[in-house]
C-alpha cells in the first residue's frame, strides 16, 4: 500500500504571522493542507491569500475555546465569560455541553455560524478539526456531523497517534490528558468513518505539539508506515503573536516545513503528498 501524508498547519486565520508562514511552507515545503479559524483576527488575509493557492486544501478550525465566537456573544451567554471569549474550563464547558440543553442549542448555533462563515469564503471545505481537539467530545462530534452533512463535509481529524512510533524516536511520557484522550480519539474515528467521512489512519503532531522540529518531523518521514497519514503543526514567522501559545517554537516548526532535508526525505520514501480531497473514499455523509 503506499504512504500518503497530509500535512496541516492550525491555526490559519490567527495572526498574519501564522498565514505567511503557511503560504510560505505550502509555496516552498512540504505543507499541503490549512485548518482555518473563521473568526480568528487574521482570517479575511487567510482567505485572500488561500486564493491565491488552489492546490491547498483548506478546512475549518472548529474553535470553542481559546477565541472568540462567531456569534454575538449575546446569542451564546454559556459558551462565553464577561469578556466576549469562550470559556476556558474545557472539562466544565463539556460537562454543560452533554447534560444542559441550552447550552447545546448555543453549541449546535455557534457549530453552524462556523461552518456557514467558512461556506461564504468560497473556498472547498477540505477538512475539519477542533481547536484544542475539542472534538473528541461526543456531542460536539454529533454536531460536526449532523451540521457539517448541510455544508458538503467529506473529511475529518481523529487525533489518534501511534504512540510506539513516537517512542521508537525520542522517549516521550504520555500526558494524564493524552491517555484520558486516546480512547476518545480511537472512538471518534469510528463514528466520523462509519458516517461516510475519509479519516486518515493516523495523525502525527499531539505528542509534540507545538515542538515539531527538523529532526522530529524527518524521523516521523523516514518511519511513515503504508495508508494515510496526517501530520499538523503549527507554524509562523513569529514566535509571539496576540494569542500565540507559551513556549510553542513556531518558527522552528516553519523551518521544519521548508527544510529540503525533510523534503528529500519525503521524495526518497516514495511518500505522496496530499489534502484530504485526495485521498480516495465517500465524499458525502452518510444519511
């Protein structure tokens, strides 16, 4: 079987420091794919310069933390705090998800203000994910595809990761959150493939996230196993910006994209690059 590899920025739409480092790293490496946060401070730039890029699969970031509603805040009082920004208590916010209708209904409009925001750019819906991979969240799972099957979605991330891959590379401890996280990401794979949704076989990036060197993402290259693959990243041409995460090394991980090592590697192994869009399967949900 051959080796397939998507490979994603996050996070477009962010900062003009995230778009640059993504049209720079699709235009000249290995990127091939950009998740887009439709109300993130820099998306009309991201969706200009997308146009400019029609071989780059574009999806929706699906953001319900760390950024700012499409909605008036009004419209969703629960999701938000006092300063118009989604909540930032994940664990509380999935809890009112799963058992306050009202909170649903918010949840479900905000889901669908999203996917319509990314509709009207016009660009094709490559993909999606949620920021944080808040996804993996049930109810938010069943949104994404009752809402999305309205809005021409084909394909989706489960971020499940071969944890004896990123072992044979660098001893990495796994994270209480990643462990808790494994069995939902295994679990949503299913339902998202079981509703005619193209989920690749593995993605790459949660073990090191924010920290996908040159030398970790070559290594990941020169292991790649045979089907589908996803790696994500998160690159940018700054390591601060307004809403940048602490201690992530956002240039590295451009440089990472642009080096012709890591591109050699990828032509070596007979590794095909690709979008979601390329990737042979059902393109609509299922009913």
């Amino acid at each position: 079987m051959a080796r397939t590899l998507i490979v994603t920025s996050d996070d477009f739409g962010a900062s003009p420091a995230v778009n640059e480092a993504v049209e720079r790293a699709h235009a000249h490496g290995i990127l091939t794919a950009a998740s887009l946060m439709v109300a993130g401070d820099a998306a009309a730039d991201a969706v200009a310069r997308a146009k400019r890029l029609p071989a780059l699969g574009v999806g929706l970031h699906l953001v319900l933390v760390e950024g700012r509603p499409m909605l008036p805040a009004r419209e969703v009082p629960d999701l938000v705090d006092e300063t118009g920004h989604f909540r930032t208590n994940m664990a509380l916010a999935g809890v009112n998800f799963f058992f306050r209708p009202s909170v649903r209904r918010q949840l479900a409009a905000e889901i669908e203000a999203q996917f319509a925001a990314f509709h009207a750019t016009g660009l094709p819906l490559d993909h999606v994910n949620a920021h944080k991979h808040f996804h993996l969240h049930p109810t938010i799972a069943g949104l994404i595809l009752s809402v999305g099957r309205r809005y021409g979605l084909a394909a989706a991330r489960a971020p499940v990761e071969p944890l004896e891959m990123i072992a044979a590379i660098e001893p990495t401890p796994q994270t209480l959150a990643g462990r808790i996280a494994g069995p939902y990401a295994k679990s949503v794979a299913r339902r998202f493939r079981a509703a005619g949704l193209v989920v690749p076989d593995r993605v790459l990036g949660l073990a090191w996230s924010g920290r996908m060197t040159t030398a970790r993402v070559r290594a990941l290259i020169e292991r790649l196993p045979d089907g589908v693959s996803e790696l994500y990243c998160h690159p940018a041409t700054e390591d601060e910006y307004p809403g940048s995460a602490p201690g992530y090394a956002y240039r590295a991980e451009l440089a990472a994209l642009l080096d012709p090592g890591v591109r050699a590697a990828v032509t070596q192994r007979g590794i095909r690059l690709g979008r979601f869009a390329d990737i042979p399967g059902k393109r609509e949900l299922a009913a």
